[in-house]
C-alpha cells in the first residue's frame, strides 16, 4: 500500500533557517526516486522498513548506503542522488526539505556532509527525539509559519545534539560575523542601489573574498540573495499595502518597474500584479 503526506511551506520570510517542502511516505516495494538534484537540503528520517540510498560524493563517485530504521540520510543541493525502497520490506520516512544561512553551519555541527551523508543516533530514545519533531512538522500543515519554523529550528538542534557524527566546534567561525553583518547592512539597505562591492566594504573585504564566503555560507551569491530579500520584502508590501505596484517596485529598491517586473516574474513565473490578483484580492 502506497501512503503519503506531501506540504509545501507557504511563507518565505525566514532567512536563518527556511522550509520549503515536506511530507511522509510509505513506500511502494522498489519504489525509487532519482537520479534527480535537488536545490535545497533534504533530510529523511527512516521510521520502518528498508532502503538503499545512492548518492555522488565530493569526487562524483557514486557510493551506495543501506539504510533501516532510526537512520537518517542528508542530500545536499547540487548532489546527485537516488534513493530505492527494499522489495520485501519497503521504508517508510519523514522528510523536511530546508535551508538558509544556518543551515550548513547546523548540518556540519551534526557531522553531516556530501562525504557524510548518514544519520545514526547516540541512541534510538535520541533519534525517536527527531523523528517526533519531523512528523509534528509532517502532520501539522495548518500550524502557524512561526509554529512550524520554530519546530525546525528544534529540528536542527535534535539533529546536532543527538548525532554520533557530532562535530564540535570550540568558537564560532569569523566567517560567520562577516557574513551575518553583511545580511544585516542588506536587509536595512535593500531599498536602495546596493552593489557587492559596498556590501563587502562593509565587512572590510575585497569583493572576491567576499562574495566567495557568502556563497559558501548561504548558497547564493550575494547579489541573488539580494533580489530575494527585494522580492520577499515586496510580497509583504503587496500582501499588507495597497501600495501600486511602480511604489512597492521603489520602495524596494527597484526604481524601474519593468526591472522589478521582470525579476519578479523570473522568480515567481507571473508578474506582480497577476501574483496579487492571486494571492490577495480573492474576495
């Protein structure tokens, strides 16, 4: 019997940690999924049954886990991947597809990597801890985006806490000050022309350097990062305003509206206005 829960998180307003998708599944036998890449991390928690998960490391070589109950496995963007149900006893799993600028930090807290992909608990009373907080989230769509976002922040702490791959680290990297100021200076500065040389100036860096810890750091560029701040920032506007759309485009940092437009529409794939006859004007 195939089963499944499937959500996607509705709200994009969180850039620490972010939640995108996420679900349960009872497989089918042989049910597979892949080779396919994936744009975000995606952690799934294995409640019964088993699987084989196929997943490319550092060098590309494709290296093959079998994985049981009370294990876990990480996929990270850019990774190539397939991950098989056994014929006999198929898996069930929760899964939380997520990201945002702590994310990698958290994720290489528990040990986990493209070199180390596997979960397994100091424990199963440890993992049972995971799994629970994974299907609160799985189960509870309607939460409130704060409730949900707050689950995952527990999510990633139960992670690293529980983890027999635990890594400690002894102070926090001063890369992570640098990039942290740099999101800060963005988001009281987005409505303005900001460009990456300013924004590394800001951390006293050369822009190279800079823009390379950022990337590293948050999985984008920082001039993407940027749009998506403006995007995101423009949705609340369009959400909670009856600004016109030329306003919300300025007030965003967008002075042209055709540019607002058109990264808009790249983004979101309709323009502002169809995206608020959607979304807000309903009634």
């Amino acid at each position: 019997m195939d089963a499944y829960s499937f959500h996607v998180f509705p709200n994009e307003n969180f850039f620490d940690l972010r939640l995108y998708q996420y679900g349960w599944e009872q497989c089918k036998p042989l049910h597979s999924y892949g080779p396919c890449v994936r744009n975000h991390y995606l952690f799934h928690y294995v409640i019964s049954g088993t699987g084989v998960l196929n997943s490319n490391d550092e060098d590309d070589a494709t290296r093959h886990y079998q994985l049981g109950p009370d294990q876990g496995f990480l996929i990270c963007p850019g990774q190539v991947n397939t991950y098989i149900a056994d014929d006999k006893s198929p898996w069930k799993y929760v899964w939380l597809e997520f990201d945002g600028l702590r994310a990698a930090e958290g994720l290489a807290h528990a040990g986990l990597s493209v070199a180390q992909p596997i979960y397994r608990p100091r424990s199963a009373a440890q993992g049972t801890q995971v799994r629970d907080t994974m299907l609160y989230i799985a189960d509870h769509s309607k939460a409130s985006t704060l409730n949900l976002v707050g689950h995952l922040f527990l999510f990633l702490d139960e992670l690293i806490q529980t983890s027999s791959t635990r890594q400690e680290f002894s102070k926090a990297q001063l890369r992570d000050f640098y990039i942290q100021e740099a999101v800060t200076f963005m988001e009281q500065n987005y409505q303005r022309e900001l460009t990456v040389e300013e924004i590394a100036g800001v951390c006293k860096l050369n822009r190279s350097y800079f823009s390379k810890l950022f990337r590293e750091s948050t999985g984008y560029p920082p001039q993407e990062f940027l749009i998506q701040l403006r995007l995101t920032k423009a949705i609340e506007m369009m959400k909670t305003t009856r600004y016109p759309i030329g306003g919300i485009a300025a007030a965003c940092g967008y002075p042209n509206q055709l540019h607002f437009s058109r990264a808009f529409k790249k983004r979101y794939g309709v323009s502002p206005r169809e995206w608020r006859t959607q979304n807000v004007n309903k009634s």
